[in-house]
C-alpha cells in the first residue's frame, strides 16, 4: 500500500517540478505514418528517450539553447537534426524517417525495456517470413507449438519450461484485445488466433515473465501483443497452392482513395481471406477458415487519433486425434492413422474494437479501447478410445456460446524533478464474459448421447494498475508497478434439477512488478527484473473450491542485452519462478485440472548476428528445470514441461527482392508422467522459405519438414483402451507431425 501512495504522490506532483521541454513528432516519409518505438538522443546531454504508438516523444529537462538530437530505429536511415529550446515556449517539430536496410548497427542500448525482447523483436518480424498464423507465434524466442485436432484447433504452445496448453501461462493480444477465452469449454486460457490474417499485423512485441503491470491474467512464462496495420500501402491479391490439397488466398483493398501519399489523416482498408487443406493424415481433415478484416483509422485532429475495426471468423475441420503407439506398432492403424476418425469441430469469432487516443494540453496522453467479441466453439474429441464406454466409445463434445465486453484504459504523462525524468501511467480495465450453454457431452461420431456437464457461466475482471518509470540518466532506470486484479465468477449447473443451482466465488490479487536496467557500458545493458503473477481458474472449479482461485506465480530474472561491435546482439537471462498451482492434463476427462505448487529455474540465450548487409543469423537456446515442490524425488516431474528448447535459422534479405530463410526446431525429450517412466519424444525438423519480389509482383515457396522424418508433434500420456482390449493401458499418445511439405504462393500488387 505504502508503494502505492508512493507512485500516486510521484504522478500528481512532479510536474510541478517541471523545466522546459521539446516536444516532436516522427513520422516514415512515404506513408506520413507514425513511427513507433524510435529512440531520440541528445547529443551530449544526459537525454534519452522512444517515440510512442502515434509517434510523440518529449525531452524535458533542456534549457533554453540549440542542441543536436540523433533518431534511429531498425530498419530506417539514422538522423541527426537541430533543434531550439526557448524558455517557457512550446517547442515542437516534426521529423520524417526514411526507410533504409535492416541493420543490427541501429539498435541503441539504453537503460529502458525497450532494448533486448523488443529489439528482438522488431528484427525478427522484419527478417523472417510469416505466412501463416502459426509464423506469428513462433516469432517469439524459445516459443514452440504443436497443432493436434486437424489445423483448425488452437495451437499447444510451449514456454519457459512450461507446457502453456492452450494458453494458460502465456497472454496474447491483438490491438489490445485479448485473445485468451477464460472458463473455456476445452482449456483455460484458450488462445485460438486463427483469427488473424497473417499479412494484417504490422508489428509484435512480447516478454517473458510476469513484469508488466499493464498485463494480468495469463501472464505468467509471458505475453505476446501484435498489432495491425493503420494503413495499406498497396492492395494486393495472393494465392497459395500446396500439396495434400492446400488451397490459400488473400484479398487486401484501399476502402479511401490514397494516392496522395502526403496526406494519409483516414486510411480504411479491407482484407479477406481462405483456406482449405485436407491434410496429411489417412482420413481426410476438410479443414477450411475463412477471415474478413476491416480497419478505419482517422487523425481528426494534432492531438487525437481514432481507430476502429471489424473481424470475422469461421472454421471448421475433422480430425484424427491423439494416436496410441501400441495401434501403430501393431499395425491397427498407420502412422496417418486414426481409431476415431469422426473427431473434429468448429468455431467462429466476430470482433468489434474501438480505439482512441488523446494528447492534452499538458502532453499527458489519454488511451482507450472498447471491444466487443462474440465467440462460439464445438469440439469433438476421444482421448481414452473405448476406457469408460467399451460399446459407444469415450468420444466427448465440448461446446459454448460467448460474448465478451471490455475495456482498457490508460493516463499516461511525463515530467522531471531536477535532472531525474518521470514516466507515470495509471490504467484501468473491465472485461465481463457471459458464456452460455458451456457443456462437455458423451457423443459418438458426434451423435449425442448424453450430457455429462451443462450450465452457463458469468465471469467479470476488474483490474487497475500504476506504472512509473523513472530516470535517473541514460544508464540507469527505474520501473516500478502495482497492479489489482478483481475476478466474479458465477456458475449455474443446468443439470440438476432445480432453477437455484447457482454458485458463486470472488477474489482479488495485488501484484508488484519492479525492474530496474542499467547500461554498464554504451554497449552492454544489466537487467533485473521482479515481480508476480498469476493465471486464473476455470469458474466451475473457481466455485467449488475458492482457495485456489487465482494462483499466483512469483519470478525474477537477471540478464543482459549486450551489442558486440556492429553486428551481433545478445540477450541472456538467468530465471525462476514458483507457481502456486499447477495445470496438468487429465485425459480421463478431457481437460486441465489444477495440481500442486512447482519451480522452475533456467536459462534463456537469444543471440541476432549480421555478417554482410544482406545476411543473418539467429539462436535461441532455452533450458529449464520445472519440478514439483511438494512430491518426492523422482516422482516430482512436471508433466510435458520441456528442459530443453532451440530454434536457430539463417536468414537472407537483399535490397533486389530477394528474401528467404532455413531454420531448425528442436524440442529435446520431456516427461510425460509425474514419475517420467513415460516421456515424450524429442525431435528435429527443419523447414525453408524462399521468396523473390519484383516492382508489382512477388512469388515465394514454402517447404515444411525438409529431411521428411517422421515426428510426433502432440504428445501425451493417456490411458486409454482400444476396442476389444481387456483393460486399459496407459502410454504415449500423439499425433504425427508434417511430412515433408511444399507450398507456392504468387502475389500481385495494385
């Protein structure tokens, strides 16, 4: 609490300390649109600072006089320009960055979060391809995925030792949106981005950890913001064709006339696409999805900003399921081979976000966004085959209607006291989930037999946070944050017989968040970082057991983000974290139920290195220790956590279109058993892509699993009986992973 009134006392009265300041704006020179995360020095002066999501930044603290500002940021020409501070008169000038090569030299090491994950960040979503909505996740360094129910499901997602399920321990946005569904039918914390086309998002930032205020639930091994774009530069059509039926196109047009490249105040834009693919697998997948995308964006004025979007899904496909062993090895079924071919599903998402953002008179700046989502989902799956119903089978229906309302928003200003620099923000968010008919059904090749669970679910979170950064100088920063997240939850059984079975259950967490970076040398920044966190429950378990509601995670980190020379940066981290509680797979039910407290202790190492202008390298290597805190040893192993993680690539770029990239993945051997007598195999897979862009068109490849071994993506200990069996047996179970896989894709701008 003390820490609390600390912050609101450093908000409310450092601006009355105050010096003269200068105010600017950054600009790309063709497209006149923002650019966002440039880093402005003063030369000379103890002044450093980043441009924000329209473009703004600040130097305070200047006295009346001329001084010379440098401007960079990857991916665009560095620039160095005059400017005039005059005593207690509003300066303000507008700069225009051109694009420019994809340097490493560009990165600034500075003592903000700004450099390292995020610097990362922008070079990889410039350097390497995503052309699919899997491409955008994998951007993140040390994130794996596995898809395991036909293409159309949300992909499993590996993090920090953790297998995240669906998206338990990692929180995912799009323009500020959340993607995670809570209390979801299959898994909390469900993050199904097939929503998303690829070729909208302009950029990507992630972390690893629970430090940022700004983030609650699911925030836990990380969290992913993507962003799309305010503007087109060009429309475009682009078809894919691959092998096993693959069929993909995309549509983007210009909704405004934007031929006057100087003058882009409204930009709209419109973007469609489909997909169709029946897979690999004996039993054809007939997955196919379908996405329209719409966005508006106006400057009304030189302070305010609007945006507003529109989105729609649809999906569905047929699946094969987790496979046991012992039928490939008998040679029940093949390795594409299903024991439940009727498996599969369907889901659709449509979204409504408004965003605005306002800079006052004083500088301060006023965001908010109101979404809107309307979700329904339906699974068919079969885990334990023929264990608990040896006549129908165990397959199960999971099922829900949603809709979702939200809110965030934030005040954010500047200011100094002496040579010292404030950066205070305080934000507040509501997000209220009414989610009906959620059920999980016995069905058998998806007939319905009977319901073993059905009711509706009415789940609210209100959250507020402070965020204050201070500056002592360009080597050395302060981040301090508190957030206080409040969660309803209500759940009404529609299976027992009377109109009274509603249960309810309420909790608050407060979570501190400290990080402190400072630059050793120009080159060299030191890191710590703090803080807790926490994923919430499902509400049907929230209500019948309130005392684990909101189980909270507790992490630190220490590493550096180191530039050597010109062309290699490096981030390294030493971490560990102690979760609460635990969510583990329970096959016999078809879900994750919450399990015991663990620990997890390990090392992540991402390096970026240039060694022509035109080609790179990239690494990560990744290893944890995740064990159960209150088992005996040797049976205190975190089921499906891995201990080791590696994704590296080579990658090329040239300034006459040509671009491509070879990249491994491994994902070493992990339990799949608290005891570990039965593991899940590691593997190895490469892939490439190639692409050549001409002045109006482009043409590229795409080849996936380029050695063709064969791999088990999804895998889990289950214990399952097949038909005919005379009791269960519980082994791994998995689904196979892609063969070797070529696609083409051509694309023709206008």
């Amino acid at each position: 609490m003390r820490f609390y009134i600390l912050g609101c006392m450093i908000f409310m009265f450092f601006n009355l300390f105050a010096h003269s300041s200068f105010h600017g704006k950054i600009l790309e020179k063709i497209t006149q649109q923002p650019v966002i995360g440039a880093v402005i020095q003063v030369i000379g002066q103890n002044k450093v600072t980043t441009s924000d999501v329209n473009g703004f930044f600040e130097i305070r603290g200047l006295s009346t006089g001329t001084y010379v500002i440098k401007i960079s940021l990857i991916g665009y020409k560095p620039f160095s320009d005059s400017i005039n501070v005059m005593d207690e008169i509003k300066t303000s000038k507008t700069f225009l960055l051109e694009e420019d090569a994809i340097n490493i030299s560009e990165i600034t090491v500075t003592a903000t979060k700004d450099v390292g994950l995020n610097s990362i960040s922008r070079l990889d979503f410039s350097l390497r391809p995503h052309l699919t909505t899997q491409d955008l996740l994998r951007l993140v360094p040390g994130l794996f995925i596995a898809q395991h129910a036909g293409g159309g499901k949300a992909e499993q997602l590996f993090l920090r030792g953790f297998d995240v399920d669906h998206g338990t321990d990692v929180a995912i946005f799009v323009d500020n949106m959340p993607v995670n569904m809570v209390s979801q039918a299959h898994g909390q914390g469900y993050a199904d981005l097939h929503f998303v086309i690829p070729e909208t998002i302009e950029r990507m930032n992630f972390a690893k950890g629970p430090y940022d205020a700004k983030t609650g639930d699911f925030n836990t091994a990380g969290a992913v913001r993507f962003q799309t774009r305010n503007y087109l530069p060009r429309n475009m059509i682009k078809t894919e064709i691959g092998r096993f039926n693959t069929l993909r196109g995309v549509i983007m047009v210009n909704l405004l006339n934007n031929s006057d490249t100087s003058n882009h105040k409204q930009n709209a834009f419109i973007a469609s696409e489909y997909f169709y693919t029946n897979s690999f697998f004996d039993n054809p997948q007939d997955f196919s999805k379908v996405n329209l995308f719409g966005k508006y964006t106006n400057e009304i004025n030189k302070s305010t900003n609007l945006s507003f979007s529109l989105s729609s899904f649809r999906s569905k496909w047929n699946a094969s399921g987790e496979i046991p062993t012992r039928a490939v090895q008998s040679g029940l079924i093949s390795k594409f081979g299903a024991i439940d071919p009727s498996e599969g599903g369907n889901t659709t998402r449509i979204n409504a976000n408004l965003g605005i953002s306002k800079k006052l008179e004083n500088h301060a700046i006023i965001q908010s966004n109101v979404y809107y989502i309307k979700y329904t989902y339906n699974l068919y799956s079969n885990f334990t085959l023929f264990k608990e119903d040896t006549i129908n089978g165990d397959q199960i229906n999971q099922k829900e209607e949603r809709n979702v309302l939200g809110y965030n928003g934030s005040y954010t200003q500047e200011g100094d006291i002496g040579n010292v620099g404030f950066r205070s923000t305080i934000g507040v968010g509501l997000r209220d989930d009414q989610i009906g008919n959620i059920a999980l059904s016995h069905t058998r090749n998806r007939a319905f037999l009977n319901d073993i669970t059905l009711g509706d679910i009415h789940e609210t979170n209100f959250n507020a946070y402070v965020d204050e950064t201070i500056t002592f100088s360009p080597r050395l920063s302060l981040n301090l944050g508190l957030r206080f997240d409040n969660f309803y939850f209500s759940y009404r059984n529609k299976i027992v017989d009377t109109i009274n079975d509603l249960r309810t259950a309420q909790k608050s967490k407060v979570n501190p968040k400290i990080n402190l970076y400072y630059n050793l040398t120009g080159n060299i920044q030191l890191y710590v970082s703090a803080g807790t966190g926490f994923h919430s429950n499902d509400a049907r378990v929230a209500v019948v057991n309130p005392g684990n509601i909101l189980p909270r995670a507790v992490s630190a980190d220490v590493g550096t983000n180191l530039k050597v020379g010109k062309r290699l940066f490096v981030n390294s981290a030493i971490w560990a974290m102690d979760l609460e509680s635990e969510y583990v797979w329970v096959g016999d039910e078809g879900l994750f139920g919450p399990s015991g407290r663990t620990r997890r202790v390990g090392v992540d190492f991402s390096a970026r290195l240039q060694l022509i202008k035109w080609l790179f390298l990239d690494g990560d290597f990744n290893l944890a220790n995740p064990r159960y805190l209150d088992e005996p040893d040797n049976s205190n192993y975190v089921p499906l956590a891995p201990p080791l993680t590696s994704i590296a690539g080579i990658n090329v770029r040239t300034n006459n279109g040509i671009n491509g990239s070879l990249r491994y993945r491994y994902l070493g051997v992990r339990p799949a058993i608290e005891d570990n007598s039965i593991r899940a195999e590691d593997y190895f897979i490469m892939d490439a892509v190639f692409g050549y862009a001409f002045k109006n068109y482009q043409i590229g490849f795409m080849a996936e699993n380029l050695l063709d071994v064969y791999w088990k993506e999804a895998q889990f200990a289950t214990n399952s009986r097949l038909q005919g069996e005379p009791t269960s047996v519980n082994e791994n179970h998995y689904t196979p992973g892609t063969p070797f896989n070529i696609r083409g894709n051509f694309t023709l701008y206008f």
